[in-house]
C-alpha cells in the first residue's frame, strides 16, 4: 500500500509517487507499483485525500511529471502523479493588474507597452 518514503533506492524505482502540494506544505506519497493500476487506483491506495480532504479526486486536474492525464490513464512504473490544485487567479488578470498597477505608480515598466506619443 502506500507509504512515505522507500528507504530502498530500488523499491522507489518501482514504486509510483503522489504529489500534493499547497503553499504551507508538501505530500508525496509512494504507492507500490501494479501493473495495469490506474491514477484513480494510485491515487486511492495513497492515502493522500486523506491527509487533504480539499482535494476532490472527481473534478482535480492531474498529471505524470507535469504533463496531464486523465484519471483512467495508466502510469508508468517509477511516475510522480501530481495532483493540481485550481488557479487563483486567471494569469491574465494578474498581468492586467500589475501592468495597472506599475502605471498608477508611474514606474518605466508600467509605459513600455503605452503607444510611444502617450509616454
């Protein structure tokens, strides 16, 4: 089943890890590899909703080493399946507002993309 850390360089190749994060901390959880185990299954046997119940299994988005999969998708053995959590913040938005900002303040960066006549 899963556990924290395989002390074994060995059985960590041949384990799948399950990565969760927030900004106050880190889990990574190793789930012994079986062939044909999905994420889902991955993810159920680590244990890690367990340690946060925020995640929702159904709706998250996850990926192997930052490419996303789906929850039926097979790993591989010795794959991190990370689990993201949802933006904040579109990125877009927090552009717009720093751009915003930095032109309220009158800073040069917050004029670079002004038309040149309105500098």
């Amino acid at each position: 089943m899963a556990s924290p850390a395989p002390s074994d360089p060995a059985a960590a190749a041949d384990a799948l890890m399950v990565a969760y994060a927030t900004p106050a901390r880190q889990s990574v959880v190793h789930v012994a590899f079986e062939q044909g185990m999905s994420v889902r299954k991955a993810i159920e046997a680590s244990g890690i909703v367990a340690l946060h119940p925020e995640i929702d299994p159904t709706t998250a988005r996850v990926g192997i080493f930052g490419r996303l999969v789906g929850l039926d998708d097979v790993p591989e053995r010795g794959d991190r399946i990370e689990i993201y959590r949802p933006l904040q913040v579109d990125p877009k938005t927090a552009r717009n507002r720093r751009v915003a900002k930095a032109r309220a303040s009158g800073a040069v960066e917050g004029r670079r993309w002004l038309p040149r006549d309105s500098r």
